[in-house]
C-alpha cells in the first residue's frame, strides 16, 4: 500500500500559521546550509505531492517560475516533475503540470489512492486536509520543523482530532538557526 | 538578578492540558529510567518553584505523603524542603511546608522576586501563570517535554502571548518512550 506522510513547520506553541493565516516566520532566519541540505535531501524521497487549495495556489504561483528554478533548481525540477493532487471545490483547473484536481472528501480520496499503485505521497502545509486525513488515521509518518517562535494563537495541524492517538518518534535532528525536525510514525 | 524557567510536558500539538484539564497522558509509558533520572538530575537545580493554584493543590496533596516519600525519595525531599509560592485569590493559607501564599499580580511580583537575592525560581505547570510571565518577557528559559499523542485541542502555555518573541534553542534530548526534551532561552 502507498504510505502518506504529512511535513510542514510549526511554531513553538504548535501552530503551522499565526490567527491571521500568515506563516512568514516558518521563512526567518531559515537559510542554514545544514538545514538546506536537509530539506532537499528529504524531499528527494517525495514522489507524490498533495495540496489543498491555498497551499496548492501558493506552490503553484512559485514552482513554476524562472526565479524559483534560479534560486533551488533541484528543488524545483522536482516539484514541477512530481505528481500533484489539489483537493479543491472551487476550482476549475489545475493548471500546474501534472496536476489532478480532486473535489471529493479527502478522506475518501486518499484512502482509495492509497490502495491503488503508485508513488508514496507527502502532504505539504494544507493544515486542514492533514486534520481530516490525521483523524481518518490515513496519514502514516508526521514530519514536522519546530521552528523557535511562539505565535501566541493560530491553527494546529490536527485540530479536532479525536481519539489522543499516540505516535513513535523514529528521528529528531536539530539545526544550528534552532529548528529541530521530528518524524514520527503511527504508533496503532 | 535571579533567572526564572519554565518546565512542563506538552502533546505533540503543544497543549498542556486537553479541552477539559486533562494531563493524565503526560504520565502514560513514562517510566523510561533514562527519563527519570533525567528528570530528577534536572530537578536538583531547581531553588524556588513557583505555582498557579491548580498546579499547587495536586503536587501539596502528593509530595508530603508517605508513598511520595517512598515512591520517589530524593525528588520529594527536594519538592518538600524548596521555597514554593502559590498564585491565588482564592486560597486563604497554604500548608505545604515553605510556601509563601500571593494574591497579588504574578508579572508584578515575579519582576520584584527576580530583583530580590535568593535562589532561582522554576514554574511548574501552571499554565495560565507561565502564559502572564511570558507575556511579561519574564521567563529566562522555557523547558518541554515533547509527548508523542495528538490531543486535538486543549490548552497551550503561550495563549494570547504578542509579540512573536523567538527564543534560541540550547539543549535538545530523546528518551526512547518517544519523550523530547528542549530547552530554550530568550532571543532578545
């Protein structure tokens, strides 16, 4: 079965955007080269990509562009080559190369391409696709960039999950900006 | 001048209690020996605790017992001899051998106890006293214990904290139940 694993920076207090929706922070003081090195490395293990809508448009306005193949070209031949889902109800198209645009429940979805043959998939950002997906037990690995800044207020990841599942912390690296990325698996 | 830290576990979405005051998580599978004796190792620094009422009433109805005494010697000596203060309005005396009952603001008196000799102070618990401290710029250090559930709501230490402050991570330990330990200072 095709394993779905979920990565996106949180702050001290756990959230992946203030109340205001902005996630600049997630950016500040983030170009450590060790750190770098890891982010491409990592995301080298990526093969299909989902989206909901808001991360979609915002990864959708970058890949693409020649600034962004300037800037990390590795990186973005990678994220225009890789396959891409966006869960979306308002959309129309999915301009994005090899985008499919999906409208039903996520849940539903994922857990029918999780059966099908395929690559491993990776949600990035979309905290409210990893929180119906998280509460569907349909995500198998959590990755997450703590990032040293207390928000004060914004949203989790995993709001209104239900159930306290606990998980299994296979690895925690820290970085000399402060951010310390975990991963862990489903622990049931 | 005295410096103030902070200690308590938090879910892997950054609460310290769930939705209804529920802590009981913190303790499940928490008995990793490594853990433990880190724990007690980490406790030894600590002078003067500091507590919200809540967190004052569980830990005076526990550590001056006789099972406290023999479940875990060396800590509950340390609890029972530390100068404590508690936070509250409400309380009319506090019986725990060595507490100073306040009922004043817990910003105004803990900016006068860091001006004043004495031992450094730790909060334990007490969420809603450590989110005015941090709110104040009081806290020196903020000290977590990374528990791998995911409650899905709750409550966190830095609600309502402005400002975005940053802090610069300074140690960052694994137990192998999944426990994360991290120790954080003031950036600013």
């Amino acid at each position: 079965m095709r394993t779905l694993r979920m990565f996106n920076s949180i702050s001290l207090d756990g959230y992946f955007t203030d109340a205001d929706g902005d996630y600049m922070w997630a950016h500040e003081g983030s170009t450590d080269p060790d750190l770098m090195e890891f982010i491409k490395g990592n995301a080298q293990g990526v093969n299909a990509l989902i989206f909901g809508r808001l991360t979609y448009e915002l990864m959708a306005a970058w890949w693409p562009t020649a600034e962004a193949a300037k800037a990390m070209p590795d990186v973005a031949r990678g994220m225009n080559a890789a396959p891409k889902y966006v869960f979306s109800r308002s959309l129309d198209s999915a301009e994005w190369s090899n985008t499919t645009l999906l409208s039903e429940d996520p849940a539903t979805a994922i857990a029918r391409l999780k059966q099908t043959p395929g690559p491993d998939m990776t949600v990035l950002g979309s905290g409210t696709i990893v929180s119906q997906l998280a509460e569907a037990r349909l995500i198998d690995e959590v990755q997450l960039l703590l990032c040293p800044v207390v928000l004060g207020s914004g949203k989790s990841h995993f709001a209104e999950v239900t159930g306290k599942p606990w998980w299994r912390l296979s690895r925690c690296l820290t970085f000399k900006n402060g951010r310390v990325f975990f991963a862990y698996h489903r622990a049931d």
